[in-house]
C-alpha cells in the first residue's frame, strides 16, 4: 500500500474528528477508518467523553468483520491502552486480528504516551506512526499543550484597524459600545471559535467600555467559562455576561470588593504574574484553552509574558487615525483569509 493511501485515510480520519469540535473535553479529537484493499469498510470518531472512542466506533460500523483480520485500521491519535470510562481500545484491535495499524500522531497524555503503540507490536501487529503528524498534532492542540506543559492553550484573538488602532479614544461614558471592525461574517466566525473553547478572558477595561456578553450566540455550542481580569476588583454594578448561562470567575487583587451576583472571585497575588497564576488556576481546573479576547493591557500581558500559542488577528479596511495602539506580536503566519471587511491571519508562537 502507498503512503500516499495511508495519507488520504488519516486526512479522512481528521475530517471526521473535527465533527466533534467543542464537544469532547477533555477527551481528543479523534477519527478512525477501516479499509480493505484500498476501500472503507468503517469509520467513526469521538463524540463525547464517556462515549466509545472513534476504533470502536469504526470497527462497531464494519457489517463483515470477517474482512478486519485483512484490514488496516486508521487513526489520528495512538489507540488507548488504559482502562479508562472505556476498555483499551489496542486489546480490542488485537482482538478482532487486524493486521496494520496506522496512527497520525502519539497520545502524549500520561495515560497512554506510547504504550497503545507498544502494546499493538508486541502483539504482532504491524504499525505505521506518524502520518501526517503536523496536522494531528494541531487538531488536538489543546489536548497536547494541556498535558505537555501543564496549562492551557491560550489564543488571543482581536481586531484591528487597517492603521494599527484596537479601539478610537474614548472620553466619555456616553462613548460606550462596541466600536466594529469586522463584519458580520466575522462575529459569526469569533463565535464558532467560541463554541470550541473551554474558557474564555477580557480584562476589565473591556467589560467597562464593550460590556460583551462573551457567549455563543451565532453558533451551536456550549458558552465557555467566562473569565474576567480585574486587578483592582472595581467593576460596574451590573454587566451583561452575568445574564448569560455559565459561570464567571474574576481574578482580582481584592476579592472583598466584588459585588456582583453569580461570579466566584479569585485571589491573584501581586508577587507573581497574572497570566501565569490565571494560566495555572485553569490547568489544575482542567480546562484545556483560553480564548483571550482584550483588551490591549491584557494581550500584551500575556505577548510580554510568553505566555500564548496562537494569535487570531483581523485587520480592518477603515484608519482610526489615533487610539488605542494594538499589540506587536511575533510569530510565524500560519493562514491568512480575506473578508469583505477585513482580512484575518492567524500567528503561531514558535517559542
Ligand atoms: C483513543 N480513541 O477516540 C479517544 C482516545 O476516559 P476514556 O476511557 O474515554 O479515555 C480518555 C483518554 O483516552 C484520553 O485522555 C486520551 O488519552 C484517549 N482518547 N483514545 O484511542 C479515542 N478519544
Ligand atoms: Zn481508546
């Protein structure tokens, strides 16, 4: 069989994973294809934590399962060797007799990290890892970053005007509201990504001047945590994203002074940086990702800090002529796509 086979199947195996986008925290993304003699004969993904993982879903969905022990399984991620909410998903490729395994990527998480691999060739089984790799490591990226360093993966995503400006200055209150850059297309975008991620973080300039909502209201899925960064713990009375279903944590140096109904306060420490004690505090709660949303004291917070993995940018077609300056951020450019009114790129940290 080609590589060229093996490439197209596992490039099949991730665009069913992604059906599952936002839905399997914290479990990956994962697809899985079945074929025989260069044809599918089953496939499946991961739907949802607790339910089969995608090898069993895509051997479940194979009528002849004679044809298995003449077949060659496929997969973004290493089958699972653990007894988890499910049984070990390399036990039950060995036991229908499949012969050849193809895997996109290594499960890095320490439940599995190699051993799904190991177990399936000390069994005979011939493997093929690592095809097309760069992209199953990127569909699960959030899963990988929060095993491998220990915190989330943190997208910072803003909108700026074609001369550089996040926002016009604002003197009065009356100046209040969000002030677009982007068109509609765009907003519906920003809330597909939304719908993707676990939490979600503006700084307290941000819910004073833009009041957002921060929720998923032009896509299907579920609203993220919603996470305010507030140093001095002052914040208008009543703000809309408390309205929205979810929670709010608001991270702050002076806890006392947060009245607002249904949010839990969290202490931040002044000796040590925000981003990180925001980024830890998330880690140890088991989210995954954090889509950071402004405002500039915020995003450069983090730029400064190091603390990021990806920028989402939108430049607009209009000039503010001054303003609010928007970030600097260094990075390699992994996509850029043009909207009728604006273009986005997205910025990978390659630190
Ligand atoms: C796979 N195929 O489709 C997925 C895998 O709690 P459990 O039993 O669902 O196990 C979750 C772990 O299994 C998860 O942390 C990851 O290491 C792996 N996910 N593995 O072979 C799948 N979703
Ligand atoms: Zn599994």
């Amino acid at each position: 069989m080609t590589g060229e086979t093996d490439l197209k199947f596992i490039h099949r195996c991730l665009e069913l994973a992604s059906r599952a986008e936002g839905n399997t925290y914290p479990n990956p993304l994962v697809g899985s294809v079945i074929a025989h003699e260069g044809v599918i004969i089953g496939e499946g993904f991961h739907r949802k934590a607790g339910e089969p993982h995608a090898e069993v879903v895509a051997i479940e969905s194979v009528g002849n399962k004679e044809l298995l022990s003449t077949s060659t399984l496929y997969v973004n991620l290493e089958p699972c060797s653990h007894f988890g909410k499910t049984p070990p998903c390399a036990d039950l490729i060995i036991s229908h007799n499949i012969p050849r395994i193809v895997v996109g990527t290594k499960d890095t998480s320490e439940k599995v990290s190699g051993r799904g691999i190991e177990k399936l060739r000390s069994s005979g089984c011939s493997v093929i890892a690592g095809v097309a790799e760069e992209e199953c490591r990127r569909i699960n990226r959030r899963f990988f970053t929060f095993h491998e360093k220990k915190r989330p993966y943190i997208t910072l995503k803003w909108a700026e005007s074609s001369d550089g400006f996040l926002d016009i200055n604002r003197s009065s209150e009356s100046a209040a509201g969000i002030n677009w850059i982007t068109g509609k297309p765009e907003r519906i975008l920003v809330h597909k990504w939304r719908a993707s991620e676990q939490s979600i973080l503006v700084g307290a300039g941000t819910v004073r001047i833009d009041d957002p909502e921060l929720n998923v209201r032009e896509w299907k899925g579920s609203n993220p945590l919603r996470v305010i960064l507030c140093g001095s713990g002052r914040l208008p009375e009543d703000i809309a994203m408390i309205h929205s279903e979810g929670s709010t944590i608001i991270f702050t140096c002076f806890p006392e002074k947060i009245n607002l109904p249904d949010v839990i306060p969290v202490k931040l420490n002044d000796h040590e940086l925000a981003a990180l004690q925001i980024s830890n505090f998330l880690y140890e709660s088991d989210l995954q990702s954090l889509l950071i949303e402004g405002g500039r004291q915020v995003l450069e917070h983090f730029i400064t800090s190091g603390i990021w993995d990806e920028a989402r940018v939108f430049r607009g077609k209009t000039k503010f002529g001054e303003g609010i300056k928007a970030p600097e951020i260094r990075g390699t450019s992994y996509l850029k796509q043009e909207f009728s009114s604006s273009s986005l790129e997205i910025i990978i940290n390659d630190k």
